[in-house]
C-alpha cells in the first residue's frame, strides 16, 4: 500500500491496525474492571443467568461492542445443550461503531462459536421481523438516541415469546448508598478516565449520562410503552446496576 510517504506491505499495516485495535479493546475492558471494581462482569453473568439460554437460540446483542455479552450466552446456551442435547445456540454483534466490533474479534475467545457481527444503529436494525428468540444491550441504551425507538426496533426483530434483557447503571433507591455512589462516581471515575485511557472528559460525560438515566420505575414505563408485557428489573449491587426484562408476547 503506498501512503505517500513511505510503502507498507499489507501485512506491516494489518498488524498496525490491529495494534491500534487491540489498545481500544484492551483501554476498554481495563476501564470497564477498573469503574466496576470488577463487578460488570458479575452483573453480566447474573443477567445471563436469568435470561436462560437455552439450546438453538438465536441472540440479537445491541451495543455489543466487544462481545462479552454473546460469548457469555452462547457458553451458557451450550452448557444446556452438553446436558440436554439440542442445536448450538447463535448471536449477532451489533454495534454502531465498527472500531469496537473489530477490536472484539478474538481467534482464541471466539473459536467455536457461532458469532457474526453487524455495524448498524439500534434505532434502525437491519433484520427482517421476528428474527431473534432474545435481544440484550447491556450499558448500551443510554447512549441511544431515540431510545423509544430502539426498544421499539428490538421489539419487532424477536418472534412472538421472545424475550429481552437490558443490563443499564441505574440509580440505588437508598439514600445513604446514592449519596456515596454519588461522590464515588463524581469524584473517582473522572480521574480514573484520565489516569486508563487520559480521557477526562469522556469519563466525567459519563457519570452525568448515568445520573440523567431514568430510574428503573420509569424505564419500566419506556418498555412498556414500546410494546413489552410483563416488564420486571432486577437490582444489582443495591441498584447501582438494574436488569430490565420483558417479553413480547
Ligand atoms: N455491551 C458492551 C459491554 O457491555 O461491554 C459494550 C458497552 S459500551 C459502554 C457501549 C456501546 O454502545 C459502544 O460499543 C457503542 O459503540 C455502542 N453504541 C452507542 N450508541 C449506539 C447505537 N445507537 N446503536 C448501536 N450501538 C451503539
């Protein structure tokens, strides 16, 4: 390929590019353990956990960025399916930005799984109707724009008995644990941007993003409204995380 300036061979270039790749990823996940002490990836076991996947099931991951949630579901699904017998279960990546969805591809995490991925927005999903048994987007959704609208799309896309999960940061109903959730994110989370991945801004965005989000009372509403029946959530940590689900039936 010749830039102008000097000539790389095409291999040279693939491997900068998965460099730069690599250090979205891993900048990332690291800021992902370092917020959560840890806890998203319990949060998303949990989650798993209660969507129950089960043997041939096809999984639609909105906001997927690098995968954790569609690896998670297809392990699960096919730990039934050791026991049980049945199909492999398969997801769908999806993810507006295809920075994400390249710095996820991981040979060695995704040998043996039946993973595509898709560049698209939430709130226009390339798929015919009732294409998926379940859709997620976990800390995805506040950042969708017409939110209405997206939960409106995951609800044409799953068939009839589909369900969905939305894993989101959500506001502690107690509130001694807001007041010190409120000062751990305000005063921590900034500092940590700028310290992982020398973005403060980003970071401070947000902390006021997640305090914007609506509460899980009124979220219910939002999927409600957009055509689910039988919508529940669940706290986790004391609600600094809930897990919304519901069914469209
Ligand atoms: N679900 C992953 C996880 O839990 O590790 C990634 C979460 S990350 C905080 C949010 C992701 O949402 C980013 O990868 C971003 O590109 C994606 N995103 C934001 N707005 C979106 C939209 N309108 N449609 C699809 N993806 C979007």
């Amino acid at each position: 390929i010749d830039f102008g300036f000097e000539t790389v061979r095409t291999e040279d270039k693939q491997g900068r590019v998965k460099q730069v790749f690599d250090s979205v990823a891993r900048d990332y996940d690291r800021m992902n353990d370092a917020m959560s002490v840890g806890l998203h990836r319990v949060w998303k076991d949990m989650a798993i956990t209660t969507l129950n996947p089960q043997p041939g099931e096809r999984l639609l991951d909105v906001a997927g960025g690098t995968g954790d949630i569609a690896r998670r579901f297809i392990k699960a699904a096919d730990t039934v399916r050791d026991r049980r017998g049945g199909e492999t279960a398969s997801a769908v990546i999806l993810d507006i930005n295809d920075e994400m969805l390249l710095a996820g591809i991981d040979p060695k995490k995704d040998a043996g799984l039946s993973l595509s991925r898709v560049c698209a927005n939430a709130q226009i999903l390339p798929f015919e109707d009732a294409q998926f048994d379940v859709v997620t987007i976990a800390y995805g959704i506040r950042n969708v724009t017409d939110r209405l609208a997206a939960l409106r799309e995951f609800h044409r896309v799953l068939k009839p008995g589909g369900r969905l999960g939305v894993l989101e940061f959500s506001t502690p109903p107690e509130p001694l644990i807001r007041k010190f959730y409120d000062a751990y994110s305000f005063a921590v989370i900034p500092r940590l941007g700028q310290a992982i991945a020398g973005d403060r801004d980003s970071y401070q965005y947000l902390v006021e993003s997640i305090r914007k989000f609506p509460k899980q009372a009124q979220f219910v509403a939002l999927i409600e409204e957009a055509g689910f029946a039988k919508v529940g959530w669940t706290d986790y940590s004391a609600g600094v995380t809930a897990f919304h689900t519901g069914w469209k039936i």
